[in-house]
C-alpha cells in the first residue's frame, strides 16, 4: 500500500546529497516524485519505491521555517 506523501512536505532522507543536505521538500506528488534538496536546491525526479524506501523521518513545513 502507497505511503500518502503530499507536495509541501518536507522529509529527511537516508541517503545524503552530493552538497551534504539530507532534507528535501516535495515539490510535485505522483508515480514519480520532483524533490528539492533544501541544503542547494537542486531539483530531481525519484520513483515512488524508491522514495518509500529511502524515507528516514517526515518533518513538519514549519519546523524547517
């Protein structure tokens, strides 16, 4: 069963980015998912799998604000 991610969340990941950032915004929600590293702000496309597995904890919008 699909976890509900919503665009705006903010989520922490396992995996780090290139840059060091961990924690990425959910830009547009679907099969796929656009996410932004909020350490740089580079864009990329993940899978829906892909992103459920690498999820390491769901932040609130306004703790990163």
């Amino acid at each position: 069963m699909p976890v509900k991610i919503e665009a705006g969340e903010i989520l922490r990941l396992k995996k780090k980015h290139p840059c060091g950032g961990d924690r990425f915004e959910v830009m547009r929600a679907g099969m796929d998912f656009r996410i932004k590293c909020l350490t740089c702000g580079s864009q990329m496309r993940i899978d829906r799998r892909k992103l459920e597995k690498s999820i390491a904890e769901r932040l609130d919008k306004r703790q990163e604000e």
